[in-house]
C-alpha cells in the first residue's frame, strides 16, 4: 500500500516566550468538541524574566487547541505536577494518547540531572491541561550492552494486550541516534516495575542510509488495515532531518519502505522548511482520517514552525 502526504496550509508558532514564534515536537489528541496540540516550547528570553520563576528559563511543553486542525490558538503551558501536587517543569517532546477513557502523557525531562541524560516519565489527565505523575521518577532506563542509560522521544501504541513502547537512545559512544523499544501490560499504572525492555540484543532501529546521517528518532505510529505505519525522524534537529517510514504487520518488527525510507523531505528551496521536515506525530480523527503533523524550517538558523499533512493510503 502507498502512502501518500497532502499537505494543509497550517503554520503555528507560539510567541509567548520570545517575539519570534517557535514550537517543536507536535503530538495532537481530540477531546471533547475540540482539538488540543502539546509541543515542546523554548526558555523564555532574558529579557522577558522579570516577574517569571526561574525555573521558565528551562524549556517545558505547552497547549494549543483548534476546531479544524489547521488553524491552531496557544491554550497555556502543560500543568505537570508531581504525585504530590507539586509543579514540575522541564517536560519536553510529549507523546499524548488517548487509554481507556483517560488523557496519558509519556514526556522526557528537559534537564533531568547533572550528566544531561534524559529518560521518559508519565502521567494522566482527566482535562488534557493538568496532569499528574503515576510515578515520580523515569518509567525506563535502558540497561543494555548497546545503548547508554537514555530514553527520549517516547510513542506508545496497543499491540494485543500489551501496549508498546518505542523510544530513541545513543549508543554506548553517545554518538548515534538509535531507537529501541519495550512493552507493558495494556490497561496497567505503566510505572517503572511494568515495562519490560525487547530490544535486548540490540537497537530496533538506527541510521543506515545517507539521509538519515547519524541519527534516527521521534518514531511515531499508527494502525490502518492490518498494517502499522511507523513515520520516524532521520538526521539530528539542526542537520536536515526528514521524515522516513517503515512498516510492520506484527507492531514489533518493522522494515524500512524501499528504497531507502524516505517519506517526506524537507520543502523546496524558499519553503518554510526547506531546512527540515521532522519530528513527526500521527493522529487519527474520529473518522478515521489520519493526520501528520510535524515541525519544519527555512533555514537550520531559523525558527521551527508545526504544520499538518494529511495522509492518504492508496
């Protein structure tokens, strides 16, 4: 089956740190009558931190919401609290689902310790605005032979009666992006005690073609017909980075499509992202019509904007 991308004139940029508008690393749920879009934000400016915390000079997710998944409006940054009602910022690249009737979380910490090694937490929401941690400390910390303790850029989806956990790492020199993944039982607290890690003998994915130089990331899933359809980021933010896809009829095992993976790169020169199409997230609607949203920009000196393809299976 072909996957074909059409693109809607969406670009969304939030302006409520700097004059200049940014956003990155988009994830897009429909709740009630309306559309909410989480997405990574930027510090604030030094200029602007009068009167602010100091903890809004790190990078933290944020909300903007839609009735037509084009036109998006800032709602207010991601109230994340800790399991004692604590306010916790820090959370970036947000993966948000939607789990038997309740809003989840799976985000890593911006700047989580001293050695700047992120792993991914999670938490649940009744609203889609506040959402408090199941467990205050990371769900899983890769313990391998061919990664190092690293868990970013989490997607999760159900295979049976598990629910699958895909994650990006850097191998033991730290200088390769690389993908693994784990699994839990669907319908658990998903804490740290309930994943079990399945790339044990190595990563489920890393970089293996030109385009994707030394980093494969941000993989993002859906089912249609029998098939999963994971889109993934190839080559690091700043360097390029497109949009690749491979397929899997298990939900575990995926293979690139030929010939090399690439699904959708970066616009023509002049475009607003004719520097980078990446860090995808898929969303289906409510009538089955899929969506790719994903961040993109002119020049790698340039800002990152969101915008929205939709997808067609022919």
């Amino acid at each position: 089956m072909k996957v074909v991308l059409e693109p809607l004139p969406m670009q969304y940029g939030d302006t409520s740190r700097s004059p200049i508008p940014f956003a990155k690393d988009p994830t897009v749920i429909r709740h009630g009558d309306r559309y909410l879009m989480y997405y990574s934000l930027t510090a604030f400016e030094p200029d602007t931190l009068p009167g602010k915390p100091p903890v809004f000079t790190n990078w933290h997710s944020a909300i903007a919401t839609s009735t037509d998944l084009v036109n998006w409006t800032r709602l207010c940054d991601l109230d994340l609290r800790d399991s004692k009602g604590n306010q916790l910022y820090g959370a970036v690249a947000p993966c948000v689902k939607k789990l038997d009737g309740k809003i989840h979380i799976f985000y890593q910490m911006a700047w989580e310790g001293t050695d700047g090694v992120s792993n991914i937490w999670h938490a649940t929401s009744e609203d889609g605005i506040t959402f408090v941690n199941t467990c205050d400390r990371p769900i899983i910390v890769p313990e391998t032979n061919w990664s190092i303790k690293r868990s970013i850029d989490a997607e999760v989806y159900p295979v049976g009666d598990k629910l699958i956990l895909l994650f990006a790492t850097r191998d033991k020199t730290a200088t390769y992006q690389i993908m693994g993944m784990a699994e839990a039982p669907y319908g658990s607290d998903y804490g740290p005690d309930k994943w079990t890690l399945l790339s044990t003998d190595g990563p489920l994915m890393q970089p293996e073609y030109d385009w994707e130089m030394s980093c494969t990331e941000a993989p993002t899933v859906i089912k249609h017909k029998g098939v999963w359809y994971m889109f993934y980021a190839g080559a690091f933010n700043h360097e390029h980075q497109q949009i690749g896809l491979a397929t899997s009829t298990d939900g575990r095992t995926f293979t690139r499509i030929p010939p090399d993976g690439l699904c959708f790169p970066s616009g023509p020169e002049g475009s607003w992202h004719a520097a980078e199409s990446g860090h995808p997230g898929v969303f289906q609607d409510d009538d089955g019509q899929v969506y790719l949203f994903f961040q993109g920009k002119a020049s790698l000196n340039e800002t990152y904007y969101l915008s929205v393809c939709k997808v067609h299976f022919e």
